[in-house]
C-alpha cells in the first residue's frame, strides 16, 4: 500500500514532474490520498478540485479525485480553467481546501499540483509530509467520500468585471498563449467595455504559438506585433494557468513586475494610506521608493509566491507582488495571485485615468539592470555560499537586507544573492542608476561570489 513519489517531484511551493518519468498516474492518485489524510486530521472534509488543458491534466485529475474521495474526502470537482478559478472556488463554495493539476509555465511534458488548505498556502513542509504519509499508507480507514461536479466560470468571471468601474474604452490585446486561462478571457472581454483582439485563446496543451511564459521577452512578440497592428493601448498576457502576467504598453515596450506594481499600488494607497506593500527581493529600488513616496510602507519579502502570499495574509497588506509576475490583491479581493483579476483593476486605473500606461511608465525613474542571473550551484553548497558571503559582509559593515539570501545597497545602486528554493542554482541580480555603476555594482557582486570560489557568469 506504501508508495514512493521521485524526490525530484515534491518542490517547495507546490508538486511538479515530467508525466511519464517523474510524474505518474499512481502519483495523482496517491497525492490525492495523502492530502485527504491531511485534511480530515485538521478537521476538514471537503475539498475544490481543477485541472487545466494540459494533455495529461484530466487523467491525473481523475486519479487524484478518486484518491481523495476513498479517503473519505468530499469532492467538488469544478472542472477545466486557471489556477485563479480553483483559488475562487476554494474561497467561495464553503470547501475546506482546494487541489489544481497543472504545469504552470512549464514545458508541454511537464504537470503538477497546487494546493489551498483551510484557506491557506500549503508549501514547504507540507509539501514533504505529503511524501511522508504516502510512504506509511494502509488500508483506507474511513467510509468512501462522495463527488460532485459544479461549475464555477460563470461566477468567477462576473466577479472579475464586478471590479471594472472605468469610463473610458480601452482597446486591448490578449495572449493567454493557448494556456487555461482562455475560454475564461473569451467570456470576460464579452461584457468588459472597449475593444479586445485576443490571440491564442483556445487552450491547447500542446502551446504551439509559444511557451506559456510571459517573464520570457521572446514569447511577448506576437502580442508586441498585434498593439502595435491594432492600434492598442495595451497588450496583456498570462502564463499556462493564469497566475502570473505580463503586460506591455502602447509602444511595445514590456512592464516588467515590479513596474507594474507601481502603478497598481498608486491607485491602492489612495484608499489605504500608510498601509504595506509587499514585493520579493529582486524588485527594483524603484518600486520600494515609490511605495514610500506614495505614502506606503515598502515590505521587502521572501521570493515564492507561497511565502508572499502567506506574508500578505499576516500583515493584513492590501497588496504585493513577486518579478515573475505573480501579484496579489487583498484590497477587495480575496488575497491570491489572480492574473486575470490584475488585468481588471489595471484596465479599470486606465479607464479612469487621464494618462495613459506608456505615460505612466515614462514618469519611473530610469536605472539599469541585470536580468535574473541563474547558475548552478550543487544543492549542498548553494546556502552555504550564501551564509559565507552574508558573514563576510556583515563584518565589513555593509548595509544589508538578508530576508532572502543577501541584497546588498552600495554607493551606485544594489546587487543581490539568493539560493534557488527548487534547483541547484544561485540567483542574482544587479541594478544602478547608470551603465558605469552598474559595471561596478556587478564587480562588487562578482568579488563576493570570488571570495567562496564561486564565478559569477558573464552578462
């Protein structure tokens, strides 16, 4: 009755495989149980299940749901769409959890899990005792579990424009890049006012116009090209499940995270002054200057969209966001990363603005910067090169931020150093106000990693 998951499989904020090496059937089915287990000793009895177009989601879906119902669970199965949906229906049906099979931005082969548990992030830990149990199961010791099946897309798209209150139409393209968050756009922009081109909107697990990744400038070409042929005042696009956005403005040019967050959280701040913003530690300097300027209190988090949403929820902020575009709305939302309801409150502060988002983009302070610097490091090594240059810094007296690995302030600007919580690999990124001092900044950065025997790669 025991089984064994690939330890490569169970990450820290949610579970992720190959299908058909890493990433079974038997897997679904057993993860199914196991989560059941967990849920019924915290009390809980029923749970919201979703999967997305991902050609294998269905059959892990199904395997899943059968391994939580003979567990004793009650399954409310809600069908095919984005993350988001699941997230709003864990929220709203009176459910005390909610599982999501899918890959997120990841390659066609790839599949995955994405776990709420009594209404909160399950990552980390969890995620590990989830292993645990599966290795010591026996026989199923409560009475079967009933399913059900309940549609939610209708509800959750009226409660995306419920927040639309602009005056002004917008014309507006759209990529979900054949990912599940298309049919759900598809019946969004039918009752948002303005004009919409959408592009690569049936879901299509195979993802043949691009990878389903909007943090990546090659897959935004397509949606560059069509604000530029149709005259549009913005492009929006979404990773494979519609947790994470990407945006560009009417010139074409990319709104990376942090920038977006800036213009989102002008608009939050005026109905919460002094509240805190939260954003992950490879956001610009920008960003937490602005926060304050604004009148907020600029939050620097943990990177993981688990552990910002678990930060948003304790601080009671109104909002926060991650670069890779994962942001999050507790002002008048629910907490979660929805990518669709960002395009909604984004089209809603462009509707009632006088400016326009390429306007609003040309107001930032202008810095330079690396992108995210990722190489490897073996897995008993990453955290320890991190804590020898933290150490070395600290007894140089350098002003530092050590929340997420070490993010250094110097005379030109910042860099910073961080062990990925899911491969074998050090992150870094380095900003200045200009291309001399960021070349200084990065040779500061690259006599830190030195010192521990460590190259930084060439940028």
């Amino acid at each position: 009755m025991s089984h064994r998951f690939d330890p490569t499989i169970l990450r820290e904020y949610d579970i992720r495989g190959v299908v058909g090496q890493t990433l079974s059937v038997a897997d679904a089915h057993a993860i199914g149980r196991a989560y059941a287990i967990m849920l019924r000793e915290a009390g809980g009895r029923r749970v919201a299940v979703g999967y997305d177009g991902r050609l294998s989601s269905s059959e892990l879906e199904a395997a899943l749901v059968e391994g939580g119902a003979i567990e004793g669970l009650d399954v409310v199965r809600i069908g095919r769409g984005p993350t988001p949906m699941l997230y709003f229906a864990a929220a709203t049906l009176g459910v005390d959890g909610g599982v999501m099979i899918t890959g997120s931005h990841n390659p066609p082969d790839y599949n995955g899990f994405k776990f709420v548990f009594q209404g909160k992030s399950f990552y980390g830990a969890a995620i590990q005792r989830l292993g645990e149990i599966a290795r010591r199961f026996g026989p199923p010791e409560r009475p079967r579990g009933w399913i059900a099946e309940k549609a939610v897309g209708d509800d959750y798209v009226a409660r995306l424009a419920h927040d639309f209150h602009g005056d002004r139409p917008l014309t507006v393209a759209w990529d979900p890049g054949n990912g599940a968050t298309g049919e759900v756009v598809q019946h969004l922009t039918a009752v948002l006012p303005g004009r919409h081109i959408l592009l690569n909107e049936a879901i299509d697990g195979t993802f043949p116009a691009h990878h389903p990744d909007p943090t990546i400038p090659e897959n935004l070409v397509q949606l560059q090209a069509a604000v530029e042929s149709e005259d549009c005042d913005l492009g929006i696009a979404f990773d494979g499940d519609g947790d994470r956005i990407g945006v560009v403005d009417a010139r074409g040019r990319i709104l990376w995270g942090d920038q977006l967050m800036v213009v989102l959280a002008r608009d939050v701040l005026q109905r919460h002054p002094g509240a805190p913003i939260l954003a992950d530690v490879k956001a610009s300097q920008v960003l937490f200057d602005e926060i304050a300027r604004m009148g907020g209190r600029p939050v620097m988090a943990a990177t993981g969209h688990s552990l910002i949403k678990a930060k948003l929820a304790e601080m009671g902020a109104p909002l926060a966001g991650e670069m890779s575009g994962h942001i999050f709305f507790a002002d008048g939302y629910y907490g979660f990363d929805d990518a669709i309801y960002v395009a909604v409150r984004l089209l809603d502060i462009l509707s009632r603005s006088r400016q326009t988002l390429a306007e609003m983009r040309d107001e930032l302070p202008v810095v330079v910067n690396t992108p995210e610097l990722r190489f490897d490091c073996p897995e008993s090594r990453k955290f320890e090169v991190v804590r020898e240059v933290r150490e070395r810094l600290h007894r140089a007296g350098a002003e530092i931020n050590d929340t997420d690995g070490v993010r250094v302030r110097t005379l030109d600007g910042w860099w910073l150093l961080r062990a990925s919580n899911t491969q074998p690999v050090l992150v870094a990124r380095a900003e200045a106000a200009t291309e001399e001092g960021l070349a200084r900044v990065k040779q500061e950065l690259a006599a830190a990693l030195a010192a521990s025997r460590v190259r930084l790669p060439a940028v």
